[in-house]
C-alpha cells in the first residue's frame, strides 16, 4: 500500500515554522508498512487545496492530512475535502456544545467561528481530538482513507498515535517495516556503495544510504507480517554488509 502526506499551511511554505507533523507521519506510515512515494506541502488556499488532494488521493491508499481545521478563515483543509468528495459539512452537534463549554468557561465568550471546529464532511468519522478542540476526519473516498488532523503538533501526535495509527495496521493486514543502520567511517559514499553494490538490487529487504556526521549509514530495510520475521529478513543482509565493510564500521 501507498501512503501520502499533505501537510497544510502558508506559514510551511515561507519558512516561518519547520514541518515536525510531516516527518512524524512518514515514521508512522513507514512502520506500518506503508510505501511513500510523495510528500506535498501546500499553503491556505482552497482551490490549491482540492487540487493537491485529489493528486495525492489518485496516487495513494492512504492520505494523511495535517492542518487547516482550525476555526479562522485560512482553516480551510475540511472544505477542500468536501469540494472535491461532493460532501456537504455538517456539525457534530455534540461536540460543539463540548467547544461551547470550554470556550465559554476560559474566555467567557463563544463566538460562531470557534464552533467550526466540530463540522465535518457528511458521512465521515470524526476523530477524538484528546488534547484540543478541533475534530479530525477520517473518510473513505474513491477507495482511498484519508485522515485529516490539525497542525498543532500535540493535538496531531496525539490523534495520530491514538486513532490513526491502530487503523493504518488494520488496513494493512498487519504488515511491518523494520530498519536497522550499519555506521561506516573512513570511506565515502560512493565506495561504501561499490563494495557493497551486489546487495542493492534487492527490492525486500532494501538498502539505502545517508550521509550523517561525517558518517555513511547503510540503512537495511525489510517488509513483513510480524516484526519478528522483518527482523529475520534484516539479520543475513546485516551480516554480509558488516562483513563487506569490516574494516570501516563505526
């Protein structure tokens, strides 16, 4: 299965904030077994918006969603999703009278904007925000789920691991990805690669390489049904590429 990431917000696009949401959905995706092959960061604007979710919902089985759903005028990730699904949004009637209370009981004051928090697409599953107030989506369109979370990070770490995660394995069959790094030193890419170039053709378990702290890591990659067999898959291909590179391991 394909997994994507659409990470949702202007302040992304010029810089202002670094996108921690993206690389801690990829690490989710990838350990449930889920292949990437695109990450997309789009800014507040609505037509741009629909258009970057249905590319990402023509390509992918699963589509992961951060920000947008907040309850100003650039919040605007859950109508994107109903243009391009046809869904009308209707209110979580229950949750907004939870909104209605919280708000009430911090500021004194509730305006009809902050309400817009607990709206989501017609049909679709709000998801339990346990840390703030904004309902995430989770949705099956044209045969692709997508989950929609806030941007704020606590909020979206906690939907995230919470009630997206246990979903992402029970869509996958329970299949795992499990990567171990091998530390090289003393040796440049390229000759790390050449020694050991006979083991990049396989496909699973996979290899790949990185260039850290003046160190090249030879990251071995294997795909499974338990973590046990991924971790077997893993151990052989470790082995031989220690072997190969005996001399230059860290």
């Amino acid at each position: 299965m394909i997994g994507e990431v659409v990470s949702v917000g202007t302040e992304l696009l010029i810089g202002e904030i670094v996108d921690t949401n993206a690389a801690a959905v990829a690490q989710r995706l990838a350990a449930a077994g889920l292949d990437a092959h695109f990450q997309v960061t789009v800014g507040d604007n609505l037509d741009r918006i629909v258009e970057v979710l249905r590319t990402a919902c023509a390509r992918a089985d699963v589509v992961v969603v951060t920000g947008g759903i907040g309850p100003t005028q650039d919040d605007l990730t859950k109508d994107a999703l109903c243009a391009l699904t046809g869904l009308a949004l209707r209110r979580d009637e229950a949750h907004a009278a939870h909104i209605h209370d919280v708000v009430l009981a911090r500021r004194g004051v509730v305006l009809d904007s902050v309400l817009r928090m607990a709206d989501l697409p017609e049909g679709a599953e709000g998801l339990p925000n346990d840390v703030g107030l904004a309902l995430g989506v989770a949705l099956e369109y044209d045969g692709t789920w997508v989950f929609v979370l806030p941007g704020v990070p606590s909020e979206m770490l906690a939907m995230l691991d919470g009630h997206v995660v246990p979903r992402l394995a029970a869509l996958t069959g329970g299949e795992v990805l499990h990567s171990e790094v091998v530390r090289t030193t003393g040796l440049g890419e390229s000759q790390v690669a050449d020694r050991i170039d006979a083991l990049f053709s396989s496909t699973n378990p996979s290899i790949a390489y990185r260039i850290a702290d003046d160190q090249v890591h030879v990251r071995i990659s294997a795909k499974a049904g338990s973590l046990d067999e991924a971790r077997a898959m893993v151990a052989p291909v470790r082995a031989e590429v220690e072997t190969l590179l005996a001399d230059a391991l860290a």
